[in-house]
C-alpha cells in the first residue's frame, strides 16, 4: 500500500497550508455520504488514540483525515524521548474531544510508512487533513509547545476544509486511565510523580531537581537516575540554537564541547548512533580533559537510551577500543 496525496514539497508551516481544491472537494464529498449513511456516531475516549500499520493506513488514517484531522506520532520501543512525548500527545488527544485523531505508528515495524514521509529521526509528529500531508515537529516539545501546533493544526483543519471534528461520547468513559488514584508504593513516589508532572509541562529545570532530591537520599534509584538524565538532556537541548551548534561542530572536528552539543541534538532527534558515533570518533582524536568530558557525557547519554539497547551495548565496546 502507497500512501496517496502525501507530497510534502513545499509546506513550511501550518499558516501556509493551502487547501487543495480536490481534496476538499474530497473531504466535503465523503462527509456527504457518511450523513446520507446516517453519519459516524459518536466514539469514545478511548478509540481518540489508535495504533495504526501499513495495512490499515489508508482506511485509518487518509480516509478518516476526510472528517477529522489525523496526527501521527512516529515512535519506537527503544525510543526514550518518545515515551515523554506519546503520552502527552495521547492525553492531550482526550482533552482536545475530539478534535483530532491520534495515529500511533512503530516504525520498526512499519519501515515503508517512515519512508514514505522521509521520517529521519524520532520522535516525529506529523498531520494529515483531507488527505494532505504536512510535518508538525520532530524530537522533544514542550507541552505548550505542542498545544500551540495542535491549535493551529484545528484552526486549519476548521477553517480550509470544514472539518469540526468527532462527536465524543462523554459517558463512555476516560480515554487515558487516571495513573495517580493509587496510592504511592515507595517512599519517593511523590517525588518522582513530581518530576515526571515537570517533564511533562516543559519544565526541565524543575524535573531535575526532582530527580536529584531523590537520588540524594536513593542513590541507587534506577528510575531516578534515569530520569535524571532524560531531563537533564532536554534541559540542555532547550537552551541550544540548533544551527549554531551544528555549524560549530562542523567547523571544529576536535572541539570536545562542540561534538558534546552536537551529539545532545542526534540523541534528542532519535539519531542514537550518530549520537554515539560522533562522540567515540571524538575520544579518539582528544586527550586529557577534554577526552574525559565526551567519556563522560557518552556515558550519560548511555543511561537515556537504557543498557539494554543494542546499540549501547555495541557503543561501549567501539569506545573499550577508542579508550585502549
């Protein structure tokens, strides 16, 4: 199956979206003969979020962009910056009512989709509107970040093609389970509820400290530590000019500082090998001071992605060889 209408030449942002007149023609047209049929009905909470394959992406997702605009989140087990930002995009699919359709799409088990909308890192967040393709954005977001897209996404949708949404079935039940009626197991569960309450709203800053005030009196707390460097990557990614950081890097091969920054954005970008890479090219030609600080900060970019990722495992020992 060859997604149709899927052209993203020339889009830039959602304000410079323009309507194909075919497909809105479409859109109207399909929007017809689903009320000549009695109309769609109400959905639940729940069916806001799918999960979506290359077989059933036609009827999933281009043919329902007719009556409600789809987003795609392109993501992956291994991916740790995707599961910061699938669950924010899956709870705000439930408070947005519908609003729009959330696709989720695993790209290693669906390498031609990924192909097909020149997807080059993850997490990537993509629409569809009657059809049309357009990029929203890719690698980590704030909340209020993600908010202002989505408001223009609905704006768009609304606007250019008609598209109101779907009608939502407010007693069927929540969408996303309400993960805080427990009660906390562990003597850090507040803290930690805190930190990822934090990562959720965009504040980096604030998560990190949450992580360490943990990690202060557990040092041994996995999900902490982790944590910790999750957040603390993102804080320093937020604070980067993309551009400039890459024009440095690529100006100065041995500047540790400027490859560190360098490999920061790959891993945020879902490039976890170019991440890695860049930095073990770099152990080899620095010394001193400045080799220790890209050891270290591979090291801690090892703790984002997990130990149990391949790739990690393969990394240690390319920088084993880079060391000795």
């Amino acid at each position: 199956m060859q997604p149709r209408n899927m052209s993203m030449s020339g889009v830039v942002d959602l304000a410079a979206v323009k309507a194909a007149q075919e497909a809105k023609a479409k859109a109207e047209q399909t929007r017809a003969e689903t009320a000549r049929q009695g109309g769609a009905g109400a959905v639940s909470p729940a069916d806001l979020v799918i999960d979506v394959d290359e077989a059933g992406f036609e009827r999933e997702v281009l043919q329902r962009s007719a009556e409600v605009p789809v987003v795609i989140d392109f993501w992956a087990e291994w991916c740790q910056p995707c599961k910061q930002l699938s669950p924010v995009l899956e709870r705000l699919a439930v408070e947005y009512d519908g609003r729009f359709l959330l696709a989720k799409i695993d790209v290693d088990a669906n390498q031609m989709l990924m192909q097909q909308f020149g997807v080059q890192g993850i997490p990537a967040v993509f629409a569809v509107v009657a059809g049309q393709a357009l990029p929203l954005f890719q690698g980590a977001a704030s909340e209020g970040q993600i908010r202002q897209t989505l408001d223009q996404l609905v704006q768009v949708a609304e606007q250019r093609f008609g598209l109101t949404g779907l009608t939502v079935d407010a007693d069927a039940g929540p969408g996303v389970p309400e993960a805080a009626e427990a009660e906390p197991v562990g003597p850090h569960d507040a803290l930690l509820e805190a930190a990822v309450r934090a990562l959720d709203a965009g504040d980096f800053g604030g998560a990190v400290q949450a992580y360490k005030n943990v990690l202060a009196d557990d040092p041994g707390n996995s999900e902490a530590r982790l944590g910790l460097a999750q957040a603390e990557l993102l804080e320093r990614v937020g604070a980067m000019d993309p551009q400039r950081v890459r024009g440095d890097a690529a100006a100065s091969p041995k500047d540790a500082a400027a490859q560190i920054a360098a490999a920061d954005l790959d891993l945020v970008g879902g490039h976890v090998e170019d991440a890695f890479g860049r930095l073990i090219d770099t152990v080899r030609i620095t010394a001193g001071d400045d080799r220790d600080a890209v050891r270290v900060r591979l090291l801690e970019l090892f703790e984002v992605v997990g130990p149990d990722d391949p790739r990690v495992a393969a990394a240690r020992r390319a920088l084993a060889r880079a060391l000795f």
